[in-house]
C-alpha cells in the first residue's frame, strides 16, 4: 500500500488522497508560522515494486564529501533533518571545555533523493545518514578517515570520537521499505523520568509521487522487554507524535547526568540524552495506529496496516498547543 503526501514548499498538511477509492478528503489547515501543507494518501502497490523490502537492515550512510550549507547537497533531493547539539540541561556545567567541543563539533545529518519512474511518477530513490562538521564555511560530512584529505584537521580526540560517532550509525536501521516510503528505527538516549535510558525514535518518511515533495513523522518507542505488550512490540511510550517541517534545522537540547562521567571526566555513552523529540506539528495516534506503531517487524499486510492508521491519525487533526 503506497502513501502519498503533498509537502508543500512551505508546508506540512493539508489533505489525504485514499487514491485507490478516487476520493479526496480535505483536512483541515494544519499550520505553524509560515507553513501550510499536506498529508498522506493510500495506494495499493503492484507486486512487482522494485524497492519493496521487509527485512531489518542498516541505514545507508551518506558518503564522506557531501557539502552544503542550507539545502541538500548535490545528487539529495531533500534535507530531512540537520541536528545542532547544545549540552544544555541537567548537569551541563560540569562538563569540561573540551568534552563539550568534541560534543557539538558535529553534526547529525539525514538526507533522501527522490527520482522518477517511467511514468513520470515520482518514488522513494535512497534515504541515508552521517556526521558532518563545519568546514571552510560548508557542512562537510566525514570519517575519521576522510576529514583529513577533506580539510577537517582533527585530532587525535576528535578522529576517536567521530569514528565511535560514526560507528554508533549501524545501529539505525531501515525496518520496512516500499518505492514511496520508508520506515527506520534510531536507538537515542532520552531523558525519561528523570533518568537517561536508551529509546527508539521511529521514522516514516513518505514521498508524494506527483511532485516528489517528502514528509517525516516521528515517535519514541522503549525497547525494554518489561515495557512491551508482547514480545513482537516495542512499548510506544507516548501517543504523540511529531510532524517534522521539511528542511528541518534543529538545536537539541542535551541533558547532562554528571553521575555517568568517569574520574577522569570521560563521559559515559548515556551521560547525554535528549529531553524531547525533534518539534514540528504534534498529532496523537489513533488506536489502529497504537496497535501498529511499535511492532518489531512488519509484513507486506502489516505495513499497509500501518499506513492506513497514520492516514487516519493525521486526518484527525493536529493536537491543539
């Protein structure tokens, strides 16, 4: 089952095309200051989609030397996330000068390229993710082992804490694909109850076929074994979720627990965590989409399940501020 969005230049949301029964529902605006938009339709998938893929594997990353300073850099259609991080909450004065260099020196990146098919239409062509930093004015995204030649100039530190960075990345995982969209799981610290645990925030990414404009919606999920309903499901630990605007530049607040630093001032790997998800246009899940939103794995049918409840959820409306 295919979702479709219009995303518009400047817009989120404004209606959903169940384009299998030919009708069209119109929403309501759903708008943040200076974006109006679209949302996400339906449509039934032939069985030969060349993209279509229901296996757990590791995002792709994004090749060292892609440059930009706003928008997407060449051969990416779109920039879905570019992340700022600001060790700023909890305990953040006790981090030294150097750990909090090395901790926002860089920057999370996730970028997608659409293309069109034979028909004109437009599909999902790669979504993918890496670190960049700043360099000679652009946002250069590097390994260890390219920042050199690149102009990065790190030291040996920084070499250190960009390859664990980087390494952290095969955690995230593509978890269900099809020609139109895409589903991915990123393990992330958050702050929850006031303490720093390990959490899943699970995206779907969606393009519009008519004219290649993508969304990206956004939900936290705990892994724990204790909190799930069954074995199959990750526990949603909240039923809202973020709309993400499109080009989206975020500064991410960081908590800092002073407790998970060694002697020797080393951070621990969950001494930072974030204290909420990405902002954009809050909705709340219907209990279609409950039922869905945490499974491990997904199936052709499951999937499609999926994508009818978020339909559903997002023609509901957003929830009020």
């Amino acid at each position: 089952m295919r979702l479709t969005a219009i995303v518009g230049t400047h817009g989120f949301l404004s209606r959903i095309v169940p384009r299998s029964l030919a009708l069209v529902i119109l929403l309501q605006a759903i708008c943040l200051p200076g974006f109006t938009g679209a949302a996400p339709a339906e449509q039934l998938e032939t069985p030969g989609e060349r993209r279509v893929n229901f296996q757990r594997k590791p995002l792709d990353l994004i090749p060292a030397g892609a440059r930009f300073v706003e928008g997407p850099p060449t051969g990416w259609s779109n920039l879905l996330s570019f992340v700022e991080v600001q060790l700023t909450s909890g305990d953040a004065t006790a981090v030294s000068e150097t750990v909090r260099h090395y901790a926002e020196l860089f920057n999370l990146v996730m970028l997608a390229n659409t293309n069109q098919n034979a028909a004109g239409e437009f599909e999902l062509d790669r979504v993918a993710i890496g670190f960049s930093m700043l360099i000679d004015g652009k946002n250069t995204v590097v390994t260890s082992d390219t920042q050199s030649d690149l102009g990065g100039g790190l030291s040996l530190i920084g070499r250190g804490v960009l390859d664990s960075n980087v390494a952290s990345l095969a955690r995230v995982e593509q978890v269900a694909r099809t020609d139109n969209s895409i589903l991915i799981d990123a393990p992330a610290v958050f702050l929850r109850d006031g303490e720093h645990r390990e959490m899943v925030v699970r995206h779907y990414i969606w393009v519009f076929p008519e004219n290649g404009n993508v969304g990206t919606l956004v939900w936290l999920l705990d892994p724990s074994p204790r909190s799930a309903p069954r074995p199959s499901q990750l526990h949603i630990v909240d039923r809202k979720m973020e709309l993400l605007p499109p080009n989206m530049h975020e500064d991410r607040v960081m908590d800092v627990d002073a407790d998970k630093f060694s002697v020797f001032g080393i951070p621990a790997k969950d001494a930072f965590a974030s204290v909420r998800l990405p902002p954009g246009v809050t909705f709340e899940m219907n209990e279609a989409m409950q039922r869905t939103a945490g499974q491990q794995n997904f199936t052709a049918e499951t999937f499609a399940d999926l994508t009818t409840a978020i339909a559903q959820s997002l023609k509901a409306g957003r929830i009020a501020e």
